[in-house]
C-alpha cells in the first residue's frame, strides 16, 4: 500500500494516539497511526498512575478509571509521611483503546500490526516512512511525520536526536491483584533497597478489592546492589510478605522499560517531530510518563497544525515545539534528572530522612511538587546530603 497523508504517528501508545485525535478532532488534516502490535490494548507496559488533570485537561473518559485515591505516601525503610494529593489509577489498555477510538472516530486512519522499518529522506527532509505488516509491507508519505515509538525511540534515534545508548535505563513489573488491601486509599511508594535496590516499589488501589504492586529500578544503581534476583523475585516478595494485603488471585502481569535523559533533546527537523518517550518526555525524579507524553503531544499537535496550514514544515517552524517544551519542562528537568540520581542511590538513612523531609512539605509545596515546579533551592531542601555526596559532585556537574 502507498498513501500520502498529512501526517503519520509511529506509534500508538498514549501520546501518538492523543497526538492523532488533537489533529483530526480540530482541522481537516488527514493523519495515520501505525502500530506494531496487532491490538492497541496488547502495549499494556504502564501503572497508570496518574493525576486528575490528566482526565480532566484531555477529555479522557472515566470509563478508564480502575481506581482513586485521596492521598500519596512515601516510606523509607523506617519512616512514612502522607501527603494530601489525590490521583486516578487508570486501565491502560482501556486508555489506549478509548484514545484510538476517538481518533478513528474523529477521522484517523489506525493501522495495527504495522511495523515501521526505515524512515524515508529526501533531500534531506522527512517524507514518510516504509512499513511491514501482515500483507508484506509498503510506504506511506506524508508532510509530518511523527515518532510517537516510546523507549524504542524508531527514528529518533536514527537521526541521532535522542541518544538512547547514554541515557538512563530501568525496568518495572507490576501484578494486577484481586485481594484484601488496606491502603486503598493512598498511591504508595516504598524507596527501601532491600525490596526495591536501586529504585522503588508500589502499590495502587485498582478498584474494589484490588490492586496494582510492582518494583522499578535504575540498572545503574541496581548494578551497586544486585544480588542475583531478578526483578520477578522482588515483586513477588513485595507482594507476598507486607501484611497490608492479601492476594487472592494475580489477574495480570505487565512489564516495561524506560529510557531517558534529561529531555533536552532536538524535537524537530524538517518534516518531523517527537513526541512522548520517544523524546525522553518521562520525568525523571519520579518517572511518570502518561501526563508528560499526553503533554508533549498536545503541544507538538498545537505547533503543526499552524505548520500545516501555512504549508511550512520546515525544521525552523516545526521547532517552536521544541522551544515551548524546553521552556516550560525541559531546563526544570534538567535539574530533576540529577536530583533524580541522588535519589536512587541514598542510603537506607538518606531515604528516610528523604521521606520525613518530604512529609513536612506545606499543602502549597506539596502540590507544586506534584506539578514537578519546586525550585533549586526547594529540591536541596528534600535532600539528606552526606559527606559522601561530595565524591559524585563532578559527574552530576557535568549533567547541568
């Protein structure tokens, strides 16, 4: 098959399908959605923690609302603080199909089962992409085309616009349980090394009787600490010795991974954008990615139709996308991404001096935490700096 549309997204995740509904839903652009696997639902890889602006500002549908809850706590091995902030736990496949039948709806043509093989370059300039799928495979051409590819990063890294090979890198697995569970009120987040070395566990209510628990980890402080189990053996032991729940059945098991950096990244080039992980849009103090990817999304949806219409998709007009995300998100995160790797590697005593610093944060603080807008000095405040810190001074230097 060969089409030419006005833009193509690789990529059906949450901030590829968002991208498409935010173009269709408001102009007469035409756009297609390829994703590799052969249902939307089957790229099931987040919690989905999040925030209720995120159903709120992107007319998410409450259908895809597993659970809620009114507070988040932070323990340490020893410590515990609650803070005031309430959230959604979402279904993601559930998320991922509402998204991908509002854009159908809206107008976008949704490929599944397509995998994209190269990028086409034609002087210079991005025209399309080249694809396989179940009848061989062909290329569609379009004016925009958009790496919406996650962690993969498909043809961002190609261009050499976000270099996965010297970013971060994590893994995560989670259970969906049914079962007893006593803090379904409250996302908890557990930063103990000797469940969780090298990141943290969880745990999110997930409806009536049950939950979400899983453990996350950066593979380069888990390195210092790894002792031979796999991430596998520290779920399952997260899961069966806390006594605040019981499992009665595991319905589900989703496992993902992330890559990113500190999001200062090139966004665009002539006939291009990235959007989502696929620019390493994930925060990465606490690696929240669903807000941040629908937000990247919306403001790349925003800088293209004003392309489109004034028929310049040149790397100049198509990279005041990447100047709005630069200056509302990526210099904060900048500084996020170092303060992100003291955290993971504090002592057991550096995190639960961590947690009591954090549970002593104002309801205004508290928030502006949540938003990820606490400033230099705020950040400091949270950290037990050691002696030992010193040591690491020059390489976090060299991140700023």
């Amino acid at each position: 098959m060969q089409r030419d549309y006005d833009c193509i997204v690789v990529g059906g995740g949450p901030a590829g399908l968002h991208f498409a509904r935010e173009i269709v839903s408001d102009s007469e652009f035409s756009v297609a959605v390829l994703e590799r696997n052969d249902d939307l639902r089957d790229n099931d890889k987040s919690t989905g923690g999040t925030f209720p602006e995120v159903i709120d500002r992107y007319d998410i549908s409450h259908e895809v609302v597993m659970g809620e809850n009114d507070t988040i706590t932070f323990e340490g091995p020893t410590e515990r603080s609650r803070l005031d902030i309430g959230g959604y736990v979402l279904d993601f496949p559930a998320l991922l199909a509402f998204l991908g039948s509002d854009a159908k709806s809206c107008g976008a043509d949704v490929y599944t089962g397509t995998t994209v093989t190269e990028p086409i370059i034609e002087n210079g300039a991005m025209r399309g992409v080249r694809y396989r799928d179940s009848d061989g495979g062909g290329e569609l051409r379009g004016k925009i085309t958009v790496d919406a590819s996650g962690p993969s990063a498909v043809i961002s890294s190609d261009l050499g616009h976000f270099d996965t090979e010297t970013a971060r890198r994590g893994i995560g697995l989670e259970y969906e349980i049914e079962g007893e569970y006593e803090t379904n009120d409250t996302m908890l987040f557990k930063f103990d090394h000797t469940i969780a070395p090298g990141g943290y566990a969880w745990t999110f209510p997930a409806g009536k009787d049950a939950f979400k628990a899983g453990v996350c980890w950066v593979d380069d402080f888990h390195a210092a600490r790894e002792n031979g189990n796999s991430i596998h053996d520290y779920v399952e032991r997260w899961v069966r010795d806390d006594p605040r729940w019981n499992v009665g059945e595991i319905r589900a098991k989703h496992a993902g991974e992330g890559v990113w950096n500190n999001s200062i990244n090139q966004r665009a080039t002539d006939g291009f954008v990235a959007i989502g992980d696929a620019a390493s849009s994930i925060n990465p103090l606490f690696g929240e990615g669903i807000r941040p990817g629908l937000a990247s999304a919306e403001m790349a949806a925003t800088v293209v139709r004003t392309a489109l219409a004034t028929d310049d998709v040149s790397e100049g007009r198509l990279r005041e996308y990447e100047r709005r995300w630069n200056e509302k998100r990526g210099q904060r995160w900048r500084l996020q991404r170092l303060l992100s790797d003291l955290l993971y590697d504090f002592s057991e005593s550096q995190q639960d001096s961590f947690v009591k610093r954090v549970g002593r944060l104002s309801t205004t603080k508290a928030e502006r935490l949540r938003r990820y807008d606490l400033g230099l000095f705020e950040l400091v405040k949270l950290y037990p700096f050691r002696v030992k810190d010193v040591a690491k001074a020059p390489k976090l230097v060299r991140q700023l």
